[in-house]
C-alpha cells in the first residue's frame, strides 16, 4: 500500500493489505470485546459460587468491585499500550495485548476465590484496553480517504459480534459451568498468530516515525505530553469527554442489567436466568450492529459530531425507558433491540472520530487516552453498585440514574471540531 492511497491523494483502489489490516482489526476488536463481557455475563454465578453467598447485594457488591478493577487496568492498559503502538507499532502492539487477554481471560476459569478471579480479570483487562487504540490506528492510516469512514464502521461493527459471542459461549456452556464460559476467552490467541504473519505495520506510520527518528527521539513521555500541547489539548479534552458520557452511561446499565434480569426471572416463577440474559444481551447486540451499519451514512450525512449527537440523545431516551417504564421480561427482551441500536451502536462514532482528531505520529496516544481515560472514569461506577442501590432501591433506578451522563457528551461533542471530509494529519 502507498502512502499516498491511505491519505487519498492516490488511487483509492482497496489493496489485498488493507482488506488484511480490516480482517485483522475487525478479528481483534471482536474477540477484544467478547473477552472483555464473559466476565459481565457470568458475574452473578461466579462470585456467588467463589463467595458462597446468594445473597443479591453481596454479590452485586463484590461482582461490581471486580469489574472496576477490571475496567481500570482496562483504562490504564489503554493508556500504555497506546503510547507503545505510537513508538513501536500498531501491529506488533496488536499481537502482544490479544495474547494478553486472551490468557489471562482463560486463566479466570481456573480461580478459586473471588480475589483470584479479580487479579486475573485485572490482567486481562490491561491487554483489552490497548488493542482498541492499536486497531483504530492501523486501520486508520491504511485505508483511502474515500473508504476509510466505512472501514472504521466495520471494524467497530465487531465489538457488538464479540459481544454476540460472548452471549452464545455463555448460553451454550454457562449451564455447564462459569468456568467453561471463561475458558472460551483464550480462543482469540489464535489472531495474533494471522496479525504475526501476514499484517506489517502501516507505511504512514514507518515514514512518520523514521522522520521523529531522525530529527531525534524525544521520548515516550515526549509522545505523551504532545496530546496536552496547546495545538491538540481541546481536542483531548472533549475526546475524553464525548467518550467518558457514553461509556458511563451505557456499563451504568450493563452492569446492573444482569441481576435485574434474574430479578424479573424470580418474580415470574422462572429459574433459568442464564438463558434469559444470553437472549437478552444477544438480540442487543443484534440491535448494535444495526446501529453500526447506520451510522456509516449518519455520519457522512450529519457529520461526525451531528451523528453522535443524535446516538447520545437516543442512548439517553432509550436507557430511561428501559429502566423506568419496563416491567416484564418479553418487553424487555424485545427492546434490547433498540436498546443495542443506541447505547452500543453510539460507539462507533468513535471508531471514527477519535482517530480523525489527532496526527499520526501521536494517534494511537490520543485516541487511546482519551478512549481509556473515560474507562478509568468509568470504574468507579460499579463500586458505587452498593450505595447506589441503598440511595435509589433497586436496580433499574439505579441504572436509570447514570443515565444522566449522557447529557455531558450531548453538550461536550460541539465543543470539538468536526473533521468530516478532513484528510489524517500527519
């Protein structure tokens, strides 16, 4: 692939390479997030059988504290492995944070208490939070101007196919055991063997990085501070707030979501909650890719700021109904569809947005702090289960209420600047 096809000054054919970084990228993002959200669907049986309690808000205490470790090191991995994609490449980083999760996701099968299991989902999380911002990168700088939007669509396309994944190992192997549902996630290791053979890294970023080479590396704190420089620091700024008001509001709910589930599962004199939450998050994940595929023309027709406006105010809508009018199961399960088209599919804005906002030789940097930033923000919301639930009495109120988050990203969005049609920064 030409420098000049990726920046669109070329040819805008679509080369064997750039179908391969898509492959790879789409493959990683997916099994990314299918890592990341077996530990969501098996975190009521887990923690009940690794704390011998049944008691719900225990449980909801104790999951909740696991996922905010998870989501931190999720944050904090991110952060890291973003800087390192920046120095030493988007592929090789790749590899590296997919065999991380991967391992350390099967490894959680084997825990034997509840602080095992956050140790090990810990770990886990520090490779899922970099492979996200490696993947943008890569994809970003290897397509055409003319595609690129589509591209990037696709590829985030895959978190909600992950996440189906991860609702089908569960409904196939959770009556079995948590254990098995968990050992599923050291599957994906497989992908970085196709990344190790067949994706080198793009020639944007070798030419960008011999040049800072060349004028004399300053450093990988250098790297960092640069998205603080006075040039990108706005850019930053809204980049972790658009991505913090989504995500808070969208694991406020997800979080909370599964035990409300066994809730109504009780109340309606049933006894399989595992099948119900499979089908739940599975027809919401349908839902996502919906959301996915229709913002490949929302955003080039409202611009990338006007469509995740309009994802964010149909996030908020529709979590508000979830949680506040719904009281039966098949109600729910049916509006996990639109629930998925919004709170998930808002999401692919930023597969988009996120890396048109900053130049290349700082992309995987920008776009990974503030994607990863928000997700450390984001972890101090499952410790709160505990009161939350004391301050609001149940758990869709207490989901509903994070709801609020989104009015942020619904003012902060306009605040940054709309890079429809602007060719990668160099």
């Amino acid at each position: 692939m030409s420098y000049t096809s990726a920046a669109g000054t070329g040819s805008p054919s679509i080369t064997r390479y750039q179908w391969l970084t898509l492959v790879s990228a789409f493959l990683g993002w997916a099994f990314d997030s299918m890592d990341l959200n077996l530990y969501t669907l098996v975190m009521v049986p887990s923690v009940a059988e690794l704390t011998g309690t049944r008691d719900p808000g225990t449980i909801a205490h104790i999951g909740g504290l696991i996922l905010a470790i998870k989501l931190l090191c999720w944050g904090i991995g991110g952060i890291f492995f973003g800087v390192i994609a920046d120095r030493f490449g988007r592929a090789r980083t790749m590899i590296i944070t997919i065999v991380i999760y991967a391992a350390f996701t099967g490894l959680s099968g084997l825990a034997q208490s509840w602080t095992q299991l956050a140790v090990l989902q810990g770990i886990a999380g520090f490779g899922i939070g970099g492979e996200w911002a490696a993947g943008a990168a890569l994809l970003a700088e290897t397509w055409p101007e003319k595609h690129r939007a589509r591209a990037m669509q696709v590829m985030q396309m895959a978190f909600a196919v992950g996440f189906f994944f991860a609702a089908l190992a569960n409904l196939v192997l959770g009556p079995i055991s948590w254990r098995w549902v968990l050992a599923a996630g050291a599957l994906p290791a497989v992908v970085s063997l196709i990344i190790r053979h067949y994706v080198p890294e793009p020639e944007r970023w070798r030419e960008t990085r011999a040049k800072e080479e060349a004028r004399g590396d300053a450093g990988a704190m250098a790297t960092f501070k640069a998205i603080f420089a006075p040039d990108l620091r706005r850019k930053t700024i809204v980049g972790v707030l658009v991505s913090s008001a989504m995500m808070i509001g969208c694991w406020g709910g997800l979080a909370l979501l599964p035990n409300w589930i066994n809730q109504l599962v009780r109340t309606s004199g049933g006894a399989n909650g595992v099948q119900v939450i499979s089908y739940a998050f599975m027809l919401m994940m349908v839902g996502a890719i919906a959301g996915y595929v229709s913002l490949i023309w929302f955003t080039e027709w409202l611009g990338r700021r006007g469509a995740y406006f309009l994802f964010c105010l149909g996030a908020l809508a529709s979590s508000l109904y979830l949680f506040m009018v719904i009281t039966d199961l098949n109600t729910l399960l049916w509006f996990m569809l639109v629930y998925g088209y919004f709170v998930i599919g808002g999401f692919g804005t930023f597969a988009l947005y996120l890396p048109e906002l900053f130049p290349t030789r700082v992309r995987a940097t920008g776009q990974g702090f503030a994607w990863n930033a928000a997700r450390c923000i984001t972890a101090a919301g499952p410790l709160l289960v505990g009161t939350m639930l004391a301050t609001f009495g149940s758990f869709p109120a207490a989901a509903a209420a994070t709801t609020a988050a989104y009015v942020i990203g619904l003012v902060a969005i306009w605040f940054g600047p709309e890079t429809k049609g602007q060719p990668l920064e160099d």
